[in-house]
C-alpha cells in the first residue's frame, strides 16, 4: 500500500512539472499599433516603415529640345551643379521643342510648374532659378523662387535677360546658358550684400552690364547736357558770322541777280497724281517669333520673366 502511494505521488509530480508555462502578455491582435522611434512609419502588418523623402531633382539641365552636344551637357550639369552647391541656390535649365506639351497656361505658368513637379531648388524654401526654352515659336520664361522670388525684381530680371538673349538670338545655346546661370547667383549674391538697397547701384551696374535700369533723375547731369550743346553751337556761330562783317545788306533786290541770269517768259503749276505712301504698323501680340519684348512676373511664391528671343 505504501509503494502503491509514493508511486502515485511521484506521478503527480511530474504531472505538475509538465504543465507549460504562459507568459503574462498576450500577441497583439490584427490591427493593434505598435509604437516606433521618431522618424518610422506604422504599417499595417506591425512593421516599420521609413518616412518618404521630399521628391528632389535628379538634374540640373534638361535637353529635351537636343540643342546641345554631349559634352555642352556634361560641362552645363557641371556648372550648375557646382554654383548650386557654392552659393546654396539651384540653378536649373531645360529645353523643350513646344513648352504646351509639358503643362498649362502660358510658358512662364509652364515654367512654374516644371519648378514644383521637378521637386528643384535648395533648403526648405527651395530657393532657386529655371530658365526654360521653347524651340517651337521661340518663347522663354525663368522663375525664381524662395530667396530667389526677393532677388529677381522689376529690375533685375532685366540683368538676367539681358546676359542670355544676345546670345540666344544668335543661336548660341551653350554660351547663353553659361551666361544665365553666373549672371543669376552674382545678382543674388548682389542682393544677399545688400547692393541693391544702395540708391548708386544703377550706376554701377550701367558700368559693368550691358542692361541697368535707368538711375534717378540729376539735376547736375541735366543742366551739365543742356548748357554744353548751347556753347558749343554759340561759339561755331561766332566763328561763321565773323566772316561776314565786310559783307554790307543791299536795298535793292536787283543787286543781287546776275545779269541774263533771270528770264521769266511764262510759268504754269500742272496737277499730275498724286502719290501715297503707307506703313503696316502690327497689333498682334499674339505668339510669333522675332525676339520681341518680355513681361516680368510675380506672385504665387515665384517671381520672373517671360518673352520671345
């Protein structure tokens, strides 16, 4: 009897240890959340996930429009890539054959929204410039934007224009690309100095640029261009008519005729036709080639310039 009882105390005891042993904490049901560390995403299966990063673009030029050899676009990206990085302002270029294809609204509207869905420009205000160009009716437009939008005014877009249309006009694609995109980040870097809040500074650009808006009017300056002329034409008069003081005024109208030289015998005034001419003088403004005139551009975060070249 007593074997019989620690046989079966002995199996109770191993019974006892065989049991398993359950945590506390039960498994997360589907579409319970889990905390993560600052930056992850929650997904739905319970992993992290890494935020998105802001679309930014991949190039500085875009040659759509193939005005450019291999190795102009390679010394271009160059470029631009490294006066983006220099002065923390992008500078970006493309060429398209007709600008309608690639958005809506006229080629400046089009140029702004190549800005944003290219993802361009530096910093959190993405500051920066975009130069488009439109082969099909010759059209142009940049927009500048962040600490661009402040730079690029009424009077200095004049500045960039003026740096690449002589050369687009002749066809040099290259050169006025160049010209665009050093003329762009020195006027900017003008501004961040503070250049432009100096009254003289449309005289000094008048010096070292082909465009600058016109300066304030000089009082100085006017009398300094009226008063010359008038001497000038004083002392040449003096001169002329000291050479006829011998010369005496005559009463007679005779006097002055040489003989046999007036034999009036008849005279007659003939009506014939009459000849017109006239002068096309165009209203158009319509799109047309030909380098016309441009229009500056503001609001909406941008600010800049569109025209024909």
């Amino acid at each position: 009897m007593k074997k019989l009882l620690t046989v079966f105390l002995v199996l109770l005891l191993l019974a006892a240890f065989a049991v398993p042993v359950f945590a506390d904490e039960e498994p997360a049901e589907d579409g319970e959340m889990y905390a993560f560390s600052e930056g992850e995403l929650e997904s739905f299966d319970g992993e992290p996930t890494a935020a998105p990063e802001p679309v930014k673009a991949d190039h500085f030029v875009w040659d759509d429009a193939g005005l450019l050899s291999s190795d102009e676009l390679d010394e271009l990206e160059e470029l631009c890539g490294r006066l983006t990085d220099e002065h923390g302002f992008g500078v970006y270029i493309m060429t398209v054959y007709d600008f309608t294809d690639y958005g809506e609204g006229e080629v400046y509207d089009v140029c702004t929204q190549l800005y944003l869905k290219k993802g361009m420009g530096v910093g959190s205000d993405a500051d920066g410039i975009f130069l488009i160009l439109s082969m099909d009716e010759r059209d142009f437009a940049f927009c500048a934007h962040g600490y661009g939008e402040k730079a690029i005014t009424a009077y200095t877009r004049g500045i960039v224009e003026q740096a690449f249309l002589d050369n687009f006009r002749k066809n040099d694609w290259y050169g006025g690309f160049t010209d665009y995109a050093e003329t762009s980040v020195e006027v900017v870097e003008d501004f961040r100095a503070g250049k432009y809040d100096d009254k003289d500074y449309y005289e000094d650009y008048n010096e070292t640029h082909e465009y600058a808006p016109k300066g304030r009017f000089s009082l100085g300056k006017f009398l300094i261009n009226l008063i010359a002329p008038l001497g000038i034409a004083g002392v040449t008069c003096g001169i002329k008519s000291s050479k006829h003081k011998t010369v005496k005024q005559a009463v007679n109208a005779e006097n002055y005729i040489l003989p046999k030289s007036l034999n009036i015998y008849r005279s007659e005034d003939i009506y014939t036709h009459t000849t017109e001419s006239r002068r096309y003088i165009s209203s158009d403004s319509s799109r047309s080639g030909g380098g016309g005139g441009s229009s500056f551009h503001s609001g909406g975060g941008f600010s800049g310039s569109s025209g024909k070249f």
